[in-house]
C-alpha cells in the first residue's frame, strides 16, 4: 500500500500536504464517518490555512441515516474554516444518484457551509475544484488524480472498473487543467 493511504472498513484515506481524498466504497456509518473526521480534524490542526477533502461516494445503495446526518452537519460547523473546501463526488444509478446529490447539496445548506463547499458529478471535476483553492502544500492535479488510483488499488477494487466509475485513468490525467 501507498505511503499516505489508510484503508478501514469501506473507506480509504489518501493524504498529501493540505489536501484529503476520501473514498466510500460501503454506506455511511457513524464510525466509518468518525474514521474520516479524525483524519480531517488531525490535518486541520496542524495546516494553519485549512484543509481541503474530496469525497469519493462509490455505488453505495443506502442514504447515511439521521444520526450519521446530524453528526455530519456538525462536524461541518465545528470545523468552520479550517475546511477551505469540501467536494463530495457521489456516483451510482440514476435514482440513488439524484437522492445522494439532494442529500449532500442539503446537508451543507443546513451546516451554513453551503458558500465554501461543493457536490460535483465527477471526480476530476472534484480535483479541479479543489485546486481552485490550492495553496502551497497542495499537490498538482496529477498527483491527485494518482492518489484516487492509489485509493482504488488499496480498497481492493479494479482499478479500470473504480476509474471507469467516475472517468477512465488515460482521460482523468490528459484533462488536468493546463
């Protein structure tokens, strides 16, 4: 496994400089949720100007419940600005799709996060965003776009079929932004 990557039941950690990728292959729970949340919480203490976290949400069929909801909304708050910008990438069919953007999109109004943070359709536009925000500890698109394959790879997924869920390796890396 890739120094920087961390795997733990259903969700896998890639982290580099000021900036997280996290990827759920399973649904929420309030402890795959707090796995996540200590991962942001130790890098936002010790990055002065913020963190910034994309979202991978793999296929997973089930909405996280009420509780993981509430914790999320939450967390959001507490960290304030110490997340510069949150991408959450959802994929899936159509209809678990829509419900899991609706969701998303309404968790960061209710958290008053909605101005910094963002629900894409895919994971390069995802990276894109977040190097929007890029500061000096962030790694270039590619690198990204290396750690997502990375991910994939430790949470024991074929990497063309986990790539081809949100855009194929040889098209992810000849669309970084020039």
């Amino acid at each position: 496994m890739s120094k920087g990557v961390e795997v733990q039941d259903g969700i896998g950690l890639w982290q580099r400089g000021d900036t997280l990728i996290v990827m759920w292959d399973q649904p929420a729970t309030l402890e795959r949720w707090h796995h996540q949340v200590r991962r942001m919480n130790s890098m936002a203490a010790s990055s002065p100007a913020g963190i910034l976290v994309v979202v991978v949400i793999l296929s997973v069929d089930t909405l996280p419940d009420a509780a993981v909801r509430d914790d999320m909304q939450a967390t959001l708050r507490r960290l304030g600005v110490r997340v510069r910008r949150l991408v959450a990438v959802p994929l899936g069919d159509a209809v678990m799709l829509s419900l899991m953007r609706t969701m998303l999109r309404g968790l960061l109004v209710v958290s008053g996060q909605a101005h910094r943070h963002r629900v894409t359709a895919s994971v390069s536009d995802g990276l894109r965003q977040l190097r929007e925000l890029a500061g000096t500890e962030t790694p270039s698109f590619e690198e990204l776009s290396i750690g997502a394959e990375e991910l994939a790879t430790a949470l024991g997924l074929d990497t063309s079929v986990a790539l081809d869920s949100f855009v194929p390796s040889a098209t992810f890396r000849a669309a970084a932004p020039q």
